[in-house]
C-alpha cells in the first residue's frame, strides 16, 4: 500500500507477523515450561531413590506435586513442590527425640535442592530449544511474507 509515495507493504507484513507472533509465543513459553516442569518433578522422584530415602507410608513421595504456570511481573513460573506436612523435616532435618529425650540428629536430605542443582542444565537446554524454534518460526515466516 503507497502512501505519500513511499511503499509500506513490508511493514505492514512486519506488523502482521508481530501480531501473529504475540499470540504464538505465550503458547510455546507455557508448553516448555510445563515440559520442564513434568522433567523437574521425574528428576526430583528419582533424586529421592538416590539419596536413599526410605519411607514406610509413601506419603513423601506422593506429596511432590507439579504446580501451575504462572506469570508474575514478566517472569515465568512453574513450581515442583511437597505438599506433604512433613517435607520440610526431611529437607532440613530434626532432631531425633526418643521418650521425650533428644538422642541426636536427622540431617536433611535435600532432596529438592539435589534435583534442582542436577535439572539447570537441562532447563538451560530446554530453553534454547524455545529460542531456536522461536527462531525458525520468524525465518519461515519472513520467508513466507517475502513470496507474496
């Protein structure tokens, strides 16, 4: 379309692809994070096999719950959690009491900072993948935009 002589067409095809993108790239932020989400929690449930962890009811084990996206303040989240009551002694550790006595100490096992420090490298991955599939997406696009 001219306007004033001067030819805007491929801005107005930029300003298309930005509108279409805008709508794409929540979308594939939301299934990454969900992806590692689901990858953080298997590495969490396995980190608990690893570190020995026996547990007589299992309630630990199902307590490690995958939480929801959210955004907050243009970041991105996703929580993997415990909701069992009582994850935080098995993170950080008691004190062992036996007939009212303190006989000694439980160290925490640490289980989600263990699978956290083991899991960044491949959130790191994961993101690049987003990144470069963000990418192809413009390319294609743009390549498109140039046929008509």
């Amino acid at each position: 379309m001219a306007r004033d002589g001067i030819d805007l067409s491929e801005l107005d095809n930029y300003a298309e692809w930005v509108a279409k993108m805008s709508e794409v790239w929540p979308k594939k932020v939301k299934k990454t994070m969900r992806k590692s989400g689901v990858q953080l929690k298997r590495r969490t449930l396995r980190q608990m096999r690893l570190v020995n962890l026996r547990t007589i009811t299992g309630n630990y084990k199902a307590g490690i719950t995958l939480g929801k996206y959210y955004q907050k303040q243009g970041q991105h989240y996703i929580r993997v959690y415990s909701n069992a009551p009582h994850a935080h002694l098995i993170e950080q550790g008691h004190d062992v009491v036996r007939g009212g006595k303190k006989v000694g100490f439980a160290p925490g096992r640490k289980v989600f900072a263990l699978a956290e420090e083991d899991y960044e490298d491949k959130f790191f991955q994961n993101c690049e993948e987003l990144v470069d599939e963000v990418i192809n997406c413009l390319l294609y696009t743009s390549d498109a935009a140039d046929d008509r």
